[in-house]
C-alpha cells in the first residue's frame, strides 16, 4: 500500500524512473510519449543537459536564500531576461513557485495598487465562467471551474463572473466572428455596470483557455475590446498565460497575437519546463511604481520566492529555447499538429473540433458531431481516452467539464517544443488508435 496521497486514492499511477527528451520510461521499462507536457509544463522535454549543468553549477553555488534577507544574481538575471521578452510596459517580474501562487500575488497586487492611490472601494475580482486559475482559494474563486470549485463554495471569497469566449459551443449561427466576439466582450461591460465599475479591481482571464475547456483561442478582436472597456472603467486586466504562455502558442506571449498588453500577466508552467517549481507576475510600470511611492512594499510573499535553483531552470529554459529558435519550431511543428489532426480526426464522427495555436492543441469529443452532443457524463470519455493513450505508451491531457450546462470532453495536446514531424506523426496515430479504442 503506498503512504502517498495521490490525486486518486483508488488507483496509483506507474512509477516514472527516467526521463529523456520527449519520453517518460516507467519502472516496468514502458515509454511514454510525453504528449501533454504533463500539463503543458515540459517544454523542453526532459533531462535536456544545458538546464541541467545550469542547476548543477547553481547548486555549487547557493541553493537557498530567503528574499527577506538577500537577492541573488541568478534571480536577477532571469528578472532581466523576462522583462527583455515581456510586452511594452511590462517592467517588473515577482518570482514565485507555481501557477496558483502567480495568480494569488497578482489578484493581491491588484487590490493594493488601487488602495495605494487611495481608490479603497474597489473590491470585486471578475473572471469568466470558462477558466481556470489555479488551485488555492483565491485563485480558485476567480476560476469558473465548477467541477473544481464546487465543494469548496464555502471558503471562496465572493467573485463575479462573465460570459466565456468559446465560439465551437456558443458563437450562434447568425452570429460573424466579430459579432460573437463583440457580444462576449459586452458581458463584462454589463458586469461593470451591475456591480458599479469603481468598485471593481480586476478582470482575469486565460488568453487561451487551457484546462476548462481545451485550448480555446480567443476570436476577433475580443480581446481588444477587453482591454478597451477595462481602461475605460479604471479596471486592471490580468492575463493568467500559467499554461498557454512562454511559447507555448507560437509567441513567446500568448497575448503578443491579441495585440494587447495586460496590466498584470501570470507566467509558470513553461517558464521552468517542470525541471524546477516556478511561476512569476509581470507587473507593469504603472503599478510597481504605485505601490513603490506609496507603502513601498508588496504585502505579500512565499518562503521559497526567488529560489535561486528555480530561478537557475527558468533561465536556462529560457536561454535554451531562445538560442535554438525553437518558438520557430512551435509554430512549424504547430502547424504540422494541426494537418495530421485534420487529417485523423477531420471527418471523426466523435470528434467535433479541432484548435488551438502553436504546440497548444486540443480536439473535442462529442455523441454526434453534427449536432454537436456532448457525450454524457457517465460515459467518462476523457478518461477512457487517458486510459487507453496510456495502454499504448502515451501522455495526453484529457478534460471534462460543464459550461453554461453544456458539458465537453476534450483532449489537450502540449508536446515539448523539441518534437519533429515523426514525433508529431507518432503522436497523432496513437492518440487516434486510442480514441476509437475509448469511443
Ligand atoms: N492558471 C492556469 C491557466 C492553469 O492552467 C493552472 C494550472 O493548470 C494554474 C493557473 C495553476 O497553476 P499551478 O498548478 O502551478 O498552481
């Protein structure tokens, strides 16, 4: 019996032992296309010898100093390259150690820049019905997970929430592009004017929708329209890119496609490439420079914030995707994933749609795929299709979920951004054999 908790405590998954490249072995000696990522995290593969020597040199150096005490050349060093990537106007980085501490630090750093410049009614926190932002409870109650959200209603602070931007399940058929995107943007201004725009802090969205609902793009100019209204109520936008941020989208910002830039932006997942914990806020000019002329302190922080070893992986991810080009390679092996999934799952019956941007793919099962009928929940699809991947050496992301009632199964594709065509080819034929072996 194992003394662990896992996220199951009915079944307890394969012992991984190694790792290189694309592929995870098992104790039984299996491999495992790593497909996903794990959740879009891998984005280098694993066990890539640049991050490692780097870890293994920070180590020699200095493992750990609390950043209550001293700061660290490392941590500085990737501040200073982070910044170099970011947005115009984003000039700050605040490291932290996973996605739900970024979301956390930035929906606080929000609410204390409008009491330092003494706009203290502002209070609400508005997200979307379709996202998800982590775990903690903050994060949580911004979220619009209710599978995850559910049970825990109790200890979430009061959040408001507004229509997703999902044009597969909610774009009418009278409706262009543009008009669908006008129309979802319009619920925050309708949120605004229910709650009273001076009383809201923030909107945080995904600027791609990772786990909720399956690499769902944004359409139109939805996102030009949010930011549009945001400015024009005073209220910050923060864009969580924990899972479709640092490349993973083609861009190195997912936002970079919107043509628009956040007032606060989380980053985590792909910074690190899972070979150490490690999230981070960008945080624009305006606001740093407000709580640095007011309180002149965050009223924040972690134990483990700007830890050098962290900071020594996001660094050397980083460093290595931009000497190799591989976000050239995210697109160009993007859009390979996008033709051989066409190609498998184009005319699958079970298979409604197919999206997503760069190496952030997901495709969406269904009953009946002209009339888009979800499968029904007992039919458990996403996890079937887990199941059956796995039996066939396979890493993919699967997801169920309900929005607005309408339930979906998806499966998200984040393959590292090392992979080649064969890879991509391996991917696709395995993900296909699972699929009918599931539906
Ligand atoms: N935000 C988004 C968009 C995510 O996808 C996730 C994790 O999946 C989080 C936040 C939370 O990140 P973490 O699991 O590192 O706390």
């Amino acid at each position: 019996m194992t003394r662990l908790m896992h996220r199951s405590l009915i079944t307890t998954p394969p012992v991984a032992v190694a790792a290189r490249g694309i592929e995870i072995i098992d104790a039984q000696g299996k491999a495992y296309i790593d497909a996903s990522g794990g959740a879009a995290v891998s984005c280098l593969g694993h066990g890539h010898p640049a991050v490692l020597e780097a870890l293994h040199k920070q180590l020699d150096q200095i493992a750990y100093a609390h950043t209550g005490f001293f700061t660290t050349e490392i941590a500085e060093r990737l501040g200073e390259r982070l910044i170099e990537g970011a947005p115009e106007g984003l000039e700050h980085v605040y490291l932290v150690s996973g996605g739900s501490e970024a979301v956390e630090a930035a929906l606080k750093m929000a609410r204390q820049y409008f009491v330092e410049i003494d706009q203290p009614q502002r209070r609400h926190i508005i997200g979307r019905r379709q996202s998800y932002h982590g775990n903690t409870l903050g994060a949580l109650a911004a979220g619009g997970n209710e599978w995850r959200r559910e049970q825990f209603r109790p200890l979430l602070t009061e959040t408001h929430h507004i229509d997703p931007c999902f044009s597969y399940r909610f774009q009418r058929e009278d409706e262009s592009e543009e008009d669908y995107a006008a129309r979802a943007a319009r619920s925050l201004e309708e949120k605004l004017t229910e709650l009273g725009p001076e009383t809201v802090i923030a909107f945080v969205a995904e600027t791609v929708v990772g786990a909720t609902a399956g690499a769902v793009p944004p359409v139109g100019d939805y996102f030009r329209r949010i930011r549009e209204i945001c400015d024009r109520h005073g209220v910050l936008l923060i864009l969580d890119e924990v899972m479709c941020g640092m490349g993973r989208t083609g861009t190195l910002h997912a936002c970079e496609q919107e043509g628009i830039v956040p007032d606060l932006m989380t980053i985590a997942k792909g910074l690190g490439g899972g070979y150490q914990p490690i999230g981070a806020v960008l945080v624009s000019g305006k606001i740093r420079d407000a709580l640095r002329a007011g309180s002149g302190f965050f009223q924040h922080g972690h134990t483990y914030m700007g830890h050098p070893m962290a900071a020594a992986a996001g660094l050397a991810v980083q460093e290595t995707i931009r000497q190799h080009g591989l976000l050239d390679n995210v697109r160009a092996m993007g859009a390979v994933l996008e033709e051989r999934l066409t190609a498998r799952f184009g005319n699958h019956h079970h298979v409604g749609d197919i999206r997503g941007r760069g190496l952030f793919r997901a495709i969406e099962l269904v009953e009946d795929r002209a009339s888009k009928r979800p499968f029904s929940t007992e039919r458990k699809i996403h996890a079937a299709i887990k199941r059956e991947a796995m039996a066939r050496g396979l890493m993919v992301y699967p997801m169920g979920g309900t929005i607005d009632g309408v339930r979906g199964d998806h499966v998200l594709l984040a393959p590292p951004f090392i992979v080649n065509e064969i890879d991509v080819d391996r991917i696709v034929s395995r993900l296909g054999d699972a699929v009918d072996a599931a539906v």
